[in-house]
C-alpha cells in the first residue's frame, strides 16, 4: 500500500473502489465520533484498512495491514465497563 495517511476531497468512492480491486476489501464496521467523522473499518481476505471521513467529505486512509482478528466483544451484554 502506498504511505499513509492519504486523504482525497470527495474521495470515498476512489478509495473505496481500489480497496475493492486490489485487495477484495469490504466495508465492515461503521461508527461515527463525535465531531461528526465517519470511521469506517474494510476487511479483505487477507487485508484491512481504516478509513476516516471528516464532515469536510474529506477521506483519508489512516492505516492498513494483514491479519486481522476479531475477538469479539470484551464487554458482554448487559456488563458495565
């Protein structure tokens, strides 16, 4: 992958769009912080990435890598923090 970050005005659909040919990657995981940016985690079958878009609509790839693992939830249902 190229260096990280790299950010794109209006540039989801691009970013997204690689990820999804070169590594077969798909969003997975979507949240929202409190300022309003979009968090969006893709999995491949051997890759992820992050990415972040801002309220400004601009996307950034924050991280990437292998080997992702899901453990599950640390906290279970109806257990406080």
């Amino acid at each position: 992958m190229d260096a990280l970050p790299v950010c794109l005005q209006d540039g989801l659909a691009k970013i997204e769009s690689r990820l999804e040919a070169r590594y077969k990657e798909v969003l997975t995981y979507v949240g929202t912080t409190n300022g309003g940016s979009m968090f969006r985690v893709y999995l491949g079958p051997e890759t992820w990435s992050v990415i972040v878009v801002l309220p400004s609509n601009l996307a950034c790839l924050l991280a990437a890598g292998e080997g992702w693992e899901d453990i599950g939830s640390l906290v279970k249902p109806g257990e406080e923090y």
